[in-house]
C-alpha cells in the first residue's frame, strides 16, 4: 500500500511539473489581447506615389484580340531577343577506371645492365669531406 501511494504522489508530481511547462509555453505563445486585429502599414511618400502613378500612365493599354470567325491566324513564334555567342570551354578530362585484379607488370633490368649500373659510381674517385664545424649549443638541458 505504501508503494502505491509513492507512486500517486510521483505521478501527481510529474504531471504538475509537466501541466506548468505546457502552460508556460501556450502562454508564451498565445498572442496578446490588446494588440490590433490589424497591423498598421507605414504610408507612401507622395514623391513615390507620384513615381507610380506616372509609371501606370506610361504603360500602353493592352490592345484586345479581335477573333475572326472564318479564318484562323497562326501565332508566330516568339524569338528570341539576344543570341549568344557560342563558349569555349575546356574538355572534360579522361577518368580511367581501373578493375582491383588488374595489374601493372614493372620489368627488371637485365642483370648485365644491373652490373653495369652498381660498378659505375665505384670509378669516381673520393674526395675525403672536411670535418663539419660544430655549431649547436651543448649546454641547452633538454
């Protein structure tokens, strides 16, 4: 019975804190009762609706289509207005897709020619290298 009325008491508690968080967003977000129903808009200058007004007077007024009943007159087709040159562009560069099982056979030198290659630095005579000068610092302790 104890472990019945701990677990009321937890769900009183869980749907209290959760019942206050609900509200506490709806309030946030309900809009506020004493604002306008409508927005007020900003007026327009009377240099811009002179600018309108001038616009609307120089617009031509669109010309209505007489419909012919015996004939029919094909609408010609609309061209364009700029033509554009032609563009160079550069090709697309060549993708080779190469399968896992194939591969690249590299060839060895004949052995003659490996002999040839490791007994010609053996011609060129030493020169013995002068003693390189010591310039680190031997007291840094790391």
């Amino acid at each position: 019975m104890k472990l019945l009325a701990l677990l009321a008491t937890y769900l009183a508690v869980t749907a209290g804190l959760f019942g206050g968080l609900v509200g506490g967003v709806l309030w946030v977000v309900k809009p506020d009762p004493t604002a306008t129903a409508a927005p007020r808009v900003a007026p327009i200058s009377p240099r811009i609706a002179d600018s309108i007004e001038r616009k609307k007077m120089d617009a031509p007024a669109p010309t209505p289509v007489v419909q012919t009943t015996g004939t029919t007159v094909a609408p010609e087709p609309i061209q364009p207005v700029m033509q554009g040159a032609p563009a160079a562009l550069t090709h697309a560069p060549q993708i080779h897709i190469r399968e896992l099982n194939e591969r690249i056979a590299k060839r060895k030198a004949p052995r003659q020619e490996r002999n040839v290659a490791q007994q010609a630095p053996a011609l060129a005579p030493e020169i013995p290298a002068a003693r390189p000068i010591a310039t680190v610092r031997t007291d840094f302790p790391y």
